[in-house]
C-alpha cells in the first residue's frame, strides 16, 4: 500500500454534511523516499492569507487518517490544504505536525500533482508550496482541519456570494479524489514482459530489490 486515506466530512456539500467520503493520496515515502519537512514560514504566510483573503479559509473537516499500512493516526495534528489555482488544477496536500511544532508533508494529490512530485523529485516541493501561497493565482485554498463543520457554511460567513460559492462546488466535483475514484502507479515495468514489477516485503520502496511477479525478472537492490 502506497495511499494515506483521509475520510473528511462532505463539507463540499452542505445536504450531505454529516456524511464522510475518502480521499485517497500518495505516500512521499514512495515518491521521494521521504517525508520532507516544511519551513515554518510557508505556514506563517498561510496563516495571514487565511485572515486577509477571503478565498484562503479553514475549516474543520478531517475525521480520520489510515496510513499505507492502515495504522490509524491520531487526528489532532493532521491537516489537509485542497485548493485550485486559476488554471482549474487542484492540489491536495497531507500534513502531519511533529512534537517540535513542524510541518510534514506525508501525501499529495490528486494524479496530475503525484505525477508532477514524481518527475521532478524533491524539486518540486518549493514551487507548489510557494505557489499555495500566491494569493494572485489561487482560486482558492481551504486548510482543513480535524473534525467539523460545512464548508459552504464557512465560505457564506466570510461573506463570499452564492455565485462564488457555486464556483467552489463545482471544482470540487471536478477533482476526481474522492472515494478512491483515482489509483495512479508510478511502479517500474518489467522490461521483459512488461507487468508492473513489486518490491519486495519488508524494504523500504525505493531501496527494495525489485521482481516482476509474471516472468521473476529482478532489479537488484541499491547499494
């Protein structure tokens, strides 16, 4: 299992406000090997575009997060930012909060930004996060946190008009990551018979020997 799955309260929809959906997102352990730590200034300039902007909101949402290897977390100090810019792309961002008060990046999503992260590496983590911030190419970015209410509810109490609101909703629909409706692999491929090849139980992904499970062909481990 690559995936952390988040239930969050539909909070996109305020008939179903009380009922949770999954979203599925890419461990980057799997990815990158890792899980990189946020500078404390990407969270200081979010939370002042939180109380500037009224398309940068939070709201209290997340009910539980299963990890690849459906550990339960505690939910107290796990965030999820979901947002669009201007160009209609969605970015969805796992974060846990460590004991000394920092950030993790745990997962993304949805495919479009897994695929991004796994073509340019560790690379591609200050342009998205610098680009979360721009307030000028966000549509908008909501910071959910755990547990919570709708939405809908806290965009109309920030006094954004139904139009608008409309808008949010139906980027939301757009964005298929919900309910486990995407299941992007990044696996290599056997290059004798082209099945996807696994790692091996127990090892880490990336430092795993890999072997294809139709024709038993191997990819050494690295050293």
């Amino acid at each position: 299992m690559y995936y952390f799955k988040v239930s969050l309260f539909n909070t996109w929809n305020p008939r179903d406000v009380k009922i949770s959906s999954d979203v599925n997102l890419l461990s980057l352990k799997y990815i990158l090997g890792k899980f990189p730590k946020i500078e404390n200034k990407f969270f200081e300039d979010l939370k002042e575009n939180i109380k500037k902007k009224p398309h940068y909101f939070s709201q209290d949402s997340i009910k539980r997060v299963v990890g690849p290897e459906k550990e339960e977390y505690d939910i107290s100090n796990w965030f999820f930012l979901w947002g669009f810019d201007f160009k209609k792309r969605g970015y969805q961002l796992l974060i846990q909060i460590d004991k000394e008060g920092k950030g993790i990046l745990a997962a993304i999503g949805p495919m479009e930004l897994a695929s991004f992260f796994d073509r340019m590496k560790l690379n591609s983590i200050l342009p998205t996060l610098s680009l979360i911030n721009s307030t000028d190419k966000m549509k908008f970015v909501v910071f959910l946190k755990p547990r919570g209410d709708s939405i809908i509810k806290g965009l109309e109490m920030k006094g954004i008009e139904k139009g608008k609101i409309q808008q949010v909703m139906d980027y939301w629909k757009t964005l298929k990551n919900v309910d486990g409706q995407w299941f992007p692999t990044f696996k290599p491929r056997c290059p004798i018979c082209g099945s996807l090849i696994e790692g091996l139980h127990g090892y880490e992904i990336g430092f795993a020997p890999l072997i294809c499970p139709k024709c038993g062909y191997e990819i050494k481990k690295k050293s």
